[in-house]
C-alpha cells in the first residue's frame, strides 16, 4: 500500500479487534435505576428500623449492585472519537528538563470518570450502611449468626468504596490544572509514555518491533493491547481500550513510523497530524 493515501489506514484491522458489546445506556434508563437504587435505599433503612434483618441484608445487596451499574453505564460503551493532539511537549512535562521533541502527537487517556468513581462510592458507602444497621439489629435481638453474612457482604461494600474513592483520585488528578495528562505520545525521536507522575520514552531507533495483541476468538470483550519490543529492556504493554482514539488508529500510528523512518520528518509537525486525523475519519466508517 502506498504511503501517500493518507485517506487509508495503511494496515489492517487486528485480528478481533472489532468493537463490540452494547452501546451506551440511555438517559432514561440511568434516570430509573438510580431513582430505584434511591427507594431502596430508603427501603432497607425502613427494614431496618422495623426489625427485619433479613430485608435490610437483601436491600443493601440490591442497592450496591444498582449502584455499581449505573455507575459503569457509561464506561462500556463506546467513546466519542477524538482524534490525538499536537501540543507543545514542554506541556507535558514538570519543565525539568528537555523533552525529547519540541512538539509531539499526543494521545490522551480517558480515565475513570466522575461517575464511576460516585457510583461506586455511593453504592458501596449506602451498602455498608444498611449492612451496619442489619448487624446491630441482629445483635440487639440475639440473632448474631446473621454477622456471618453481614462480615463478607460488608467487605464486599469496602472494596466498592476503595475502588470509588480510587477512580475519584485519579479523575480529580488527571483534570486538574497543572498536573501531566496520562496518554502517549509520539514524535521525530521517538514514543513517550506519560504516566500520573512519571514519563518514559523510547528511540524509534531502540525499538525491535511493533505488534498488536490479537484477542481470542471467543473473546468479544477482551481489552485490547500493542506491544512493543525495545532493545535491551522489557516490552510495553499498552492497552488502548482507554483511549478515545480508536484502537486501530493508534496501532497504525505507532507501528506506521517505526516501519517507514523515511517519513519521520513529518511528525512533530501538521503534516503527520492530518494524516492522523484521516485516519481516525477513516476508521469511523464501518465499511473500512
């Protein structure tokens, strides 16, 4: 294939790489259940004033799990394309010392959103809470064996509260001014990798090999990865699910000007930045 038809994404899909699964869920549907996680809420809290440990334990249950639903609504489906950014690569940086290149393609990652990190918050924080109140109750009318469900079903609700407060963390940081974005990016000299508080690179020259990670093909949702071969150190593994680039784009990106090093002028500069964009435009088309 020539290089020039800037239109067409010089390489194939990987094999079962489609995008697949359901879309996102409508409004609507996220407007029902969270009223309905709301009345079980107060639901369970009822129960648990009236003496039913039972009703309590089965509302907390159900609530979390509402909870835990809506709150990754959004994140199953598929993201709006955005295509990568070509920005100053001192912006990137803590201004410590020289990036590699001046101006680089940046990708940026698409974390965790606010509404994962509520959702689960929530879920996990109201669970506990009735799961509280159906221990206490079980205790004060001597019905202690309940505590056997109580224990793991409370643990259960930590977990959903740490991985909420975790995803809050980490979309507080990434959006918040002055902190590096997590992506990647790439440019004359070579791939760099931007992490919450650290950054590595690689030389074009210092890469063995670029592939992508075919998933199986039984497996339609299965995260999709690059990996890439560096001299003398381990692999990159970088999962591009994240990503509101579409897969395939960023594994033609990254393997594109490993391939034709002839073409590395253009990078770091508008020229390799509208072959990009053709290419996300390219892959939006489901005939491609």
């Amino acid at each position: 294939m020539s290089t020039d038809a800037r239109g067409v994404l010089p390489y194939p899909q990987p094999r079962n790489w489609q995008d697949r699964g359901m879309g996102p869920m409508p409004v609507t549907a996220i407007a029902i259940m969270t009223v309905v996680a709301a009345g079980l809420l107060a639901f369970g809290a009822l129960r648990a004033l009236g003496g039913d440990v039972l009703g309590t334990i089965l509302a907390s249950v159900f609530y979390g799990a509402l909870m835990a639903g809506v709150s990754v609504s959004h994140e199953g489906g598929r993201r709006r394309i955005r295509g990568p950014v070509l920005m100053n690569a001192v912006t990137l940086t803590r201004a410590d010392s020289a990036p590699p290149d001046s101006w680089v393609h940046f990708f940026r990652e698409g974390l965790a959103s606010w509404t994962l990190g509520w959702g689960l918050l929530l879920g996990g924080a109201g669970s506990a809470v009735l799961l509280v109140m159906a221990g206490v109750r079980a205790v004060a009318v001597d019905a202690g064996g309940w505590l056997l469900l109580v224990v793991p079903l409370g643990l259960c609700a930590a977990v959903l509260v740490l991985c909420g407060v975790i995803a809050l963390i980490i979309a507080f940081r990434s959006a918040s001014f002055a902190r590096i974005p997590i992506g990647l990016s790439i440019g004359r000299s070579g791939i760099s990798r931007y992490y919450l508080d650290a950054i590595e690179s690689v030389r074009w020259e210092d890469i063995r090999a670029i592939t992508a990670v075919a998933r199986e093909d039984s497996d339609t949702e299965g995260s999709r990865s690059v990996l890439i071969e560096r001299d003398g150190e381990d692999p990159w593994r970088i999962g591009v699910d994240e990503y509101p680039t579409p897969p395939w784009v960023i594994y033609c990106a990254l393997r594109f000007w490993l391939d034709h090093p002839a073409h590395r002028s253009e990078l770091s500069s508008t020229f390799a930045q509208r072959r990009l964009e053709q290419w996300c435009d390219a892959a939006k088309d489901p005939a491609v």
